[in-house]
C-alpha cells in the first residue's frame, strides 16, 4: 500500500509542478501581448492608460484616462499601505476608469500563478496594496519589473521589464531584483 502511494506521488507531484509552471509561463505570455496593446493605444489613442495591480486579490485591469488631469497624487501612483493605519482611505476620486477592451472588471491569475511583486522607480519593490504601471501617448511608459510566479515559491518566476523610453516589454525567466541587471542582459 505504501509503495502504490509513493509511485503515485512520485509521478503525480511532478506533473502537478510541471501543469503549474505552464500556466505561469502562458499567463506572462498573455499579460506581456495585453501590455504591448496597451502601449499601443496610449499612442494611437493619444490617451494615458494604466495597468492596475491588486496584491490583496491577486488580480489586474487596465484603466484609461477620460480627461487631462496631472499625474502625482496618491490616487495616480502605487501607494503604500500605512501599517499603522486602523482602516483603509480611499483615494480621492480620478478620471481613470476601467478601460472595457480589456475587460469589464478586475481579472484574477489562473490558480496556482501570483503576482510576486512590483519594482517601480518612483516606490521601490512593493508587494502589497494596489500597485499602477502608466503608459503615456508619447510611447513613454514607467520604468517597472513586475514579477510573476508559481503561488509559494521565492525563486524563480518571470520578470517582466518594462523599459521606459521605448516602452518594450522583456521577458526574463529568473528573477531580476533591479533595473541596472536588466538593462545589462
């Protein structure tokens, strides 16, 4: 009985591993086509759009600005959480909504794929909260490294590296831990 229970977990474990990293690997390549469309029409468009990231619920949309307003208040940019802080603000009101050609609402990751953390310029590494990503008509995007992994794991994953001035999207199957290591390889 013993034996027939460590064949199946010798070759089951494995295939469950090998399913999971699959679906990271298919989702980064789906969430690095959406970017790309994304790029695009910001400049088509002449149009800020934004990609939203929330760790608390391991899901994501794209937004788009419906007027001018500048950049910069807490309610534009990742913020981070106050740990201090008994209950939740919201942010003040913006004209970013959720752009419907990307989905009508917040899309969460396939089972067993996670957002392992954002890197931006501005707020360094966060990993929890709400986290933007903009794109801007001028083909310009911020200089981000989002990390996506199997749920669990430390190591490893992808790195999605967006570059700024050309707003290309790269694709590192190891983590990069900072823009300097991306820019090198």
């Amino acid at each position: 009985m013993l034996a027939i229970i460590s064949m199946v977990s010798s070759v089951g474990i494995p295939a469950i591993s090998r399913l999971t990293y699959q679906r990271v690997s298919a989702t980064t390549r789906r969430f690095v086509g959406t970017l790309r469309s994304v790029r695009n029409d910001a400049i088509l468009l002449n149009r800020i759009y934004r990609l939203a990231i929330d760790f608390d619920k391991q899901s994501w949309w794209i937004e788009k600005q419906g007027q001018l307003e500048l950049l910069g208040t807490d309610s534009q940019i990742g913020v981070k959480p106050d740990p201090k802080a008994k209950k939740k603000v919201a942010p003040p009101p913006t004209s970013f909504a959720i752009a419907e050609k990307y989905g009508k609402e917040p899309r969460p990751l396939p089972g067993g794929v996670v957002f392992d953390g954002v890197l931006t310029e501005q707020d360094g590494f966060l990993k929890e909260g709400l986290v933007y990503v903009h794109f801007f008509p001028s083909g310009y995007a911020e200089q981000s490294i989002v990390y996506l992994n199997k749920e669990g794991k430390n190591t490893g994953g992808y790195s999605l590296y967006i570059r700024p001035a050309s707003g290309k999207i790269e694709v590192f199957n190891q983590r990069v831990v900072s823009f300097e290591e991306a820019m090198a390889q």
